[in-house]
C-alpha cells in the first residue's frame, strides 16, 4: 500500500525552519494561508505538494463570491490536487451565534439537500476535485433522521465528491457509543475515500474521556489506520493530523515515520 501512498502532515509555521529540511514526508495539508513574514514559506512551497485543508465556508449555506474566490486562489497558490473542507456546522444560518468547535450537521434529509446543492455549486467553480470530511459525533442528536454512514454515502452518490476520511474521528464516536471502532467503520462509504487522517488522542478533562490531541498516534490508533487504508481502494495520502502550536517537531516527525511503517 505505501508504493502509493503519500504519508505527510499539516503545516505547522513554528515548525518551518524543520520541515524546510526534513526528509521523508511526501505532503504538507494547508490549514492557514502562509503568513506574509514566513520565512521558510518559498521552501516549503519548492519542496512539498500542498494540500487546501482550510476552511472555505458551511455547505450548509451557499458560498458567496469572496468565498469561493478565495477557493479558487488558495488552491492556485498551492497547486492542490484536491480541496478539502469539512462537513461542519460553525455558526447559524443567521449568523447570531458561533460554536466553539466544528459541529456535525443533522442528518437529515434536508440537510443532505443542502450540503448535496452547496458542494455541487463549489465543485463546478473548483478546478480541482473536492473532498469532504466526516466531523466527530460526541454524542447523539434526537433530530437527526439517517445514521452517518448512510447520509454520508448518498452525499457522495450524489456529487461525487471525494471522502477525506477522518478515522480518529470514527474511533471516538465508536468509543462513546460502545461499538467496535473496525464494525463501525465497515458501514462507512469506504469507497470513496481519497486521504485519511490519522491522529494522537488522549484524555480530555472537561470530556472526562479521550479526545483528539497533539499527540503521537498510539499502536491502536496505528493498527486502525493499516485496516481502514486496506479497505480504501482509491486512498491517495495518509496525513497525521496535528495543528498546535504545541506541536514539537519530535511528535511530528516520529509519527509521520510511525503512520509509514504501520502500513
């Protein structure tokens, strides 16, 4: 599987002067435009393909024309092979109110129609494909009509967009719901997928359980992504998914060599 796979990670800027010169690592994520005073940004753009993982806009409402602009020029500077956004919800549709941390959508039939009509209309302004990103469901939403899988899986029937499948994110929710992460996972639109993340998790003090952190994957989260990359036939990049400014070069480089060698 590694033959053709590229394995990277996100760009951490406090990192640049490192990865300006690292060895081993096939692909940077993006999730920041580069700051007009980084220094290591000319390097990192020679040196690396680039992947767009910023955020563009909520699907569930249509972009506007900065928005998609934005998009556009991003993805230009970067040479993307593809766009990455998230299937998130930040704010209200009016705007009055903002969540702290990307919230999943309800899976329902009208938000299946709207994500299906917004990412269409981002799709055909993109000259690259775009890839959508499962969100983490901590708990349950009594609204909500269709399980994920089954939402997620007419989304992409219904665009052919591509799954950035976030499998720390199907750990968790399998962890909270008390499933077998390997089942839980199997209902997933498998075929879809195009990159993988893979990230560290440890205990969360207001969650009083485990949660996505800075850290290095451990040998489970490791083993996890060896069986879910063997499932994903059309999976083109495995990306440690680490942004922090607590993140030190240590972790980041040991678990890129880590996420290499598991598969």
């Amino acid at each position: 599987m590694t033959n053709r796979l590229m394995v990277g990670a996100f760009y951490n800027p406090h990192l640049g002067a490192e990865l300006a010169q690292a060895e081993g690592i096939d692909h940077l994520a993006m999730a920041d435009p580069p700051g007009a005073t980084d220094p290591w940004w000319p390097a990192i753009r020679e040196r690396y393909t680039l992947l767009l993982h910023d955020y563009l806009g909520q699907l569930s409402e249509p972009l506007d024309e900065r928005s998609i602009g934005r998009a556009r020029a991003l993805a230009e500077l970067y040479g993307s092979p593809w766009v990455a956004e998230h299937f998130q919800c930040l704010h209200t549709a009016d705007g009055a109110y903002n969540l702290n941390y990307v919230f999943p959508p309800l899976y329902t039939e009208e938000f299946l129609d709207r994500f299906v009509r917004n990412a269409t209309a981002l799709k055909a302004r993109l000259d690259q494909p775009l890839v959508m990103e499962n969100i983490p469901g901590f708990f349950d939403v009594a609204a909500s009509q269709l399980p994920e899988p089954l939402w997620l899986r007419r989304f992409f029937e219904a665009t052919g967009a591509g799954f950035l499948l976030d499998l720390p994110h199907v750990w968790l929710e399998a962890h909270y719901h008390d499933r077998n992460p390997e089942a839980w996972l199997a209902e997933f639109p498998l075929e879809h997928v195009v990159e993988l993340h893979v990230a560290g998790v440890e205990e969360d003090r207001d969650l009083r359980g485990p949660w996505i952190a800075p850290a290095e994957p451990s040998d489970e989260m490791l083993a996890f992504a060896a069986h879910a990359v063997s499932r994903c036939p059309r999976a083109k990049a495995v990306t440690f998914d680490a942004f922090s400014p607590s993140l030190t070069p240590d972790v980041l480089f040991r678990s890129v060599e880590r996420i290499r060698g598991a598969l």
